[in-house]
C-alpha cells in the first residue's frame, strides 16, 4: 500500500506492468510513448534484448559478490569505458550521488596530499549533483537543500557559464582544488554553457592547477550525440562521473579519473558494497555494447535535431515560449509560466514527460525511437502546449531560440 511508503514522491495515478522500445504499458492495458526514459536513464528502451538477455545469464551465475574479490566483468568495463573516455582508473557506484561523493572524496584527499587542510571545491548556480549531503550541498537549489542544514563546508558557488567569476574566486580564495560542473545542466531545465565554456574552465584548471570534475550523469552514454557531452568540445576533464544510462536501468555509477587524480584512492580510503557487481557490470557492458553496435549517440544528434526543429516550427508563434534548446535527445521548452500541470496533460496524451525547474518541458526519449515516435512527440508537446498557453501565448514575433 502507498500508505507505507515515504511521501518523497509526488506520484502520478499510473503504474506500469511492461515496456518495449520506447513504448510502456500500464496495468489498466493503455499504452504511452516514453519521452523520459526514467529520467534519462533507459537510453536502450524498455527489455533491450541485449540488456535482458546480458542480465538474465548474469542472474543465473552470479549476482553478487564483495570487492574483496577480483570481479571480472568489472575489470572489463573499467577498461572500455577508460578507453572511451581518456581516462586511467574508475570506482564503481550505485548511483550518481555516489559517484558526485566519489569525485569530492578524491578532491579533497588530493588536496590533503598537497597540505591544504580546508580545501573548497568550485560549484555552480542552478546545479544539481545529488541528495546526499555533501552533494546537495555542491547542488546549487536552495529549495531542494531547505531544511537539511547545516550543509557541508568546503564548496564556493559562481553563475554558471560565467568564466569571469570563475577568475574573480580564483584571486579570492586560495584553497580551491576543483572545479565540479555539468557538462548541460539537466536538472536545473536543459540549460546549455556557451560555445567555448567547457574548454575555458579546461584552461582556468590548468593555469590554477586545479581538477576539472565534469559531471555527466545525465548528459552521458550517449544522449547529447556524442558518448559523453563535453566531447562536443573536444576537451578532456580530470575527473568524471557517470551513471544513468550506464546501466539501462540496473542501478550502476561510476567516477573515472586520470593524471594526479588516477591515483589518490587507495585500499581503505573508499568503498560500496555493491558498487561494480558482476550484475550491473554485465548490464553496462551490455549498454555499451549497443551503443556501439548501433551507432546511437549518432542516432541520438540526427534526432533531437529533428525533434528541435519541429518544436520551433510548432510553437513559432507563441511568445509564451521563450526557447527551444538542448543537444541530441537531451531537450528542454522553457515558457514564461510554471507548467508543472503539463506532465498530467501529457500523461492522459498518451506521452511521458518530464518539468524541471518548474518552467522547463524536459524531454529525454530512448535513443533508439525511429522516426514516427519522434513526430509523436513533437505533434503532442505542441499541441499541449497551444492549448497550455492558450490565445494569451500567441505572438508573430520570432520563433523561439536554440
């Protein structure tokens, strides 16, 4: 019974009993269009074949065992996703937040090593990098951290997308060892850093000697149209973390590293006693296995910028919308007003959305919808949201911006 459970959630009146592809089936027989892949997270679809037949071999062997012991499959993924990334070493999580805990952790013993004792790690406005407290504390939403102070120390906040702040904390406080970023801020409603950002935070980090922590727990494994977003600005961090799609639903994350930061944790210093088990390590593989084999972080670029343009053409005329924007399937619509209403709509549409930052239409679909699906999409957002706005939303001024 719902009674039992904890009300942290604002449930919709829907449960789900099957998926397939993009498609999901709730228990009364109705069939909606997963435009959120459980946030982001369900890049494949729903029961992938290589994704449920990985998992089912892995049940039937072996689920679980301590990181006392040599786990291969572990070992296998921290080789793939290293040599995708660039990077040398990887700890294996449960979960985002873990990893986000994972990348402080590392940060701030570094720092230790070189005798800074208070050592503060750079953050942002408008971020999000978990519920734990330490990255709550990192997330830059007083209304997700009202209530749970005193919050952790060691974290200085700027605007994000804002280099010239980033220079101005640097002159001002001497113990700064990090810089933890989203590569596109997802949570805080598909906000994109300006061309050039990513590669002057790269340069700040040099010059300060500081570790770039790039968060890609949302915009990685594909999403963005390449394997992980920062690639986009052909840059490399010192530290970065996953999770989400890594494990198409099998709870997995991962923090990876390279250079000075590599090698900072040792025996002791860190641990999960589930993070990296032979299940979600099968799973991941699996994950990557597809992504390769089919290409879709190709799949991912070709249609979000067609489900992009049709969003602008749709809703050109409308001043109630104030833009379009995001990269491959990682799409936010921000309008004038809260719409938080929309997701109901939505669902009785037929579709499953998503509104973050309370005025910001998220939309995070499979990478592997064709092209009907992706038409479903736009035609229903559109016209939701037409009919959301209503006369008082329509304009002939220009169609909103990227």
């Amino acid at each position: 019974m719902p009674d039992h459970l904890m009300a942290t959630y604002g449930r919709l009146p829907v449960s789900f009993e099957r998926g397939e592809g993009a498609w999901l089936w709730s228990d009364d027989g109705r069939r909606f269009l997963d435009a959120l892949s459980g946030i982001a997270v369900c890049g494949l679809g729903h029961a992938h074949p290589g994704v449920r037949e990985a998992i089912c071999e892995q049940a039937a062997q072996l689920v679980h065992v301590s990181n006392l012991y040599r786990i291969p499959s572990q070992e296998t993924l921290g080789e793939r996703l290293c040599a995708a990334a660039g990077m040398e070493r990887v700890f294996f999580a449960n979960s985002g937040a873990e990893a986000n805990e994972a990348a402080i952790k590392l940060a701030r013993l570094l720092a230790h090593g070189r005798g800074i004792q208070r050592p503060e790690i750079l953050v942002m406005e408008n971020s999000f990098h978990g519920r734990t407290l330490a990255t709550l504390t990192a997330t830059g939403s007083r209304k997700a951290q009202a209530g749970f102070e005193p919050l952790v120390s060691g974290f200085v906040r700027v605007p994000y997308d804002d280099l010239g702040a980033v220079e101005t904390a640097a002159g001002n406080r001497a113990n700064i060892v990090a810089v933890l970023v989203e590569s596109i801020q997802g949570e805080g409603g598909i906000v994109m850093p300006s061309a050039g950002y990513l590669a002057g935070l790269r340069e700040l980090c040099d010059r300060h000697g500081w570790l770039l922590m790039l968060d890609e727990v949302q915009s990685g494994m594909g999403r963005t149209g390449r394997l992980f977003a920062h690639q986009h600005e052909g840059i490399l961090p010192d530290v970065m973390t996953l999770a989400k799609g890594l494990g198409n639903g099998v709870p997995i994350g991962a923090c990876l590293a390279r250079g000075e930061a590599a090698g900072v944790l040792g025996p002791g210093s860190h641990g999960s006693t589930f993070g990296g088990n032979p299940l979600a390590c099968r799973a991941a593989l699996a994950v990557l296995d597809a992504l390769e084999a089919d290409d879709l972080p190709a799949r991912a670029r070709a249609t979000g910028e067609h489900i992009r343009s049709g969003l602008r053409d749709g809703l050109a005329d409308l001043s109630g919308v104030l833009a379009v924007r995001g990269r491959g399937l990682m799409i936010g619509v921000e309008l004038d007003r809260a719409c938080g209403e929309l997701v109901a709509t939505a669902l009785d549409a037929g579709l499953l959305i998503n509104v973050t930052a309370q005025r910001v239409v998220r939309l995070l679909p499979p990478l592997i919808i064709d092209d009907a699906q992706a038409e479903q999409i736009v035609s229903t957002v559109v016209r939701i949201i037409r009919d959301f706005l209503g006369a008082d939303g329509a304009d002939t001024g220009p169609s909103p911006g990227a």
